[in-house]
C-alpha cells in the first residue's frame, strides 16, 4: 500500500526525524540499550534517528500503527498525516501534503 504524500521526501523525512527524537527511549527501536545510546556522539544519533524514521515511514505503509520507545506512531490516511504521541497525547504532526 505505502504511505501516500506530495510533499518533498527529504523533506517529510527530516520532520520525522526530528519528531522520533523526541521520543523517550526511541533508540530501543533498534535494541539499543540507554548506555549505549548515551556514548553515541551527536552526529551518530541523529543518523540513527534519520534511520529509524526512513524504516518507521516506510513500515506505516504495511503496518499503520508502529510502537518506538514510549511512543506510537500512526499513518492517518484520511487526513495525510502521520501523528506522533506519547502519553496518549499527540505531540507531533507530519504533513504529507
């Protein structure tokens, strides 16, 4: 099916990425544990963030609800929007239009 957008990718992309960076423990995605996260230099976590969001946008056009960390992520077809939230709360919204 995939996740249907006009925006620019690149552009959708570093939205995302910058919204799963904002998830609490989002790095155990790719089972990192917090102590490896925490050596990581800052330019090595936000290719792992860019990472994760590339496979979280591309996993929402089979799955449209993924889990990261403490958070959700949800594909809203009707609306082009992909919702981030944490604590039952949406914190983020990435227009894909």
């Amino acid at each position: 099916m995939g996740v249907r957008h006009a925006r620019e990718y690149a552009d959708i992309l570093k939205d995302l990425t910058a919204a799963v960076a904002e998830i609490e423990s989002s790095y155990t995605f790719f089972e990192m544990e917090a102590d490896e996260w925490a050596v990581l230099p800052v330019e090595d976590r936000h290719e792992v963030m860019e990472a994760l969001a590339d496979d979280v946008f591309f996993g929402l056009g089979e799955n449209p609800v993924i889990e990261v960390g403490t958070g959700v992520i949800t594909y809203n077809n009707k609306h082009h929007v992909i919702e981030v939230s944490q604590d039952d709360k949406v914190t983020q919204i990435i227009r894909l239009i």
